[in-house]
C-alpha cells in the first residue's frame, strides 16, 4: 500500500526550515554532491560556504539575514537538486517523532506540516519517508536529528 506524504508535508518553500545558524550539518558526500552541481572544489566550497561546528561536524553558512547562503526568498533553495539530507527529511527530524510538543511547535513554524495529522501518522509516514529516501543516519558526524533508530 502506498502512502501519500503530501497529507501529512507538503513543502510551501517558504525558508522557515532555511533559518538559523548551523542547523544545515552537511557530511563528506553531501559537499561532494554540491560541488559537483556548483562546478566548484571540496577547498573552494569548504573555504566559502562551510563553518566548523566542532565534533567532526560542518555546516552550511548563512548569509546576513540568517537564511542559509542558498536559500533565495522568493525562489527557493539554489541547490535544490542536491540538497544536504538534513534538508531532504525536513520536517521528519528525530525531535519531532519523539516528543509530541517537538512537533506541535513545528506546526507552528512550517506551513507544509499538515495541521490535522495526529503525532503518531506522522512518525509513521517520517519513518517510512526516512527509510525509503536512505536518510537514516547512524554514523559519528552525522546530524543528530537523523539519528534515528529502526
């Protein structure tokens, strides 16, 4: 039986989940993957658009308004087709399947989280969305909130 993720996400592309510094981690080969889109090197892309967090852990930089320096208001993410994974399983972060208040909060940020659906369809469809797109993580310097057990 297929599931439809549009009942319970739909993207509005509005850059709320785009917002705030260092919560864009970003692995080896997601840098790989962008800098083969932007035709640009790993030392390019790591001297320009990454910030050291500490712990083995990277993060896109963001830009004066706070938005993450590929997020364009009004069109989106730049590099959408490559996009790191933290940004793919938004909203389906490991806060918001498993404390119920992670997730009303995060209703009340993202116009995409559909209001009506229950804590538990959610974390259904998230496992289901995390695990068919390979965006379970269990390796060290990965984001924390892909760090989600089977």
């Amino acid at each position: 039986m297929e599931r439809d993720i549009t009942k319970v996400f739909d993207c509005k592309m509005c850059g709320e989940c785009c917002y705030g510094k260092g919560g864009i981690v970003v692995g080896p080969e997601e840098i790989k993957r962008i800098c083969n889109f932007l035709g640009i090197t790993v030392e390019e892309f790591s001297s320009i658009y990454l910030t050291e967090e500490g712990g083995g852990k990277y993060s896109l930089t963001c830009g004066e308004d706070g938005y993450c320096v590929f997020f364009e208001k009004g069109r989106g993410c730049s590099i959408h087709p490559v996009k790191p994974d933290i940004c793919r399983a938004w909203p389906f972060f490991r806060g918001n399947m498993v404390d119920e208040s992670s997730l009303e909060m995060a209703k009340q940020a993202c116009p995409g989280i559909a209001r009506d659906v229950s804590f538990q369809e959610f974390c259904l469809m998230g496992r289901i969305y995390l695990k068919d797109h390979g965006l379970i993580k269990k390796e060290k310097g990965a984001p924390n909130a892909l760090l989600i057990k089977d």
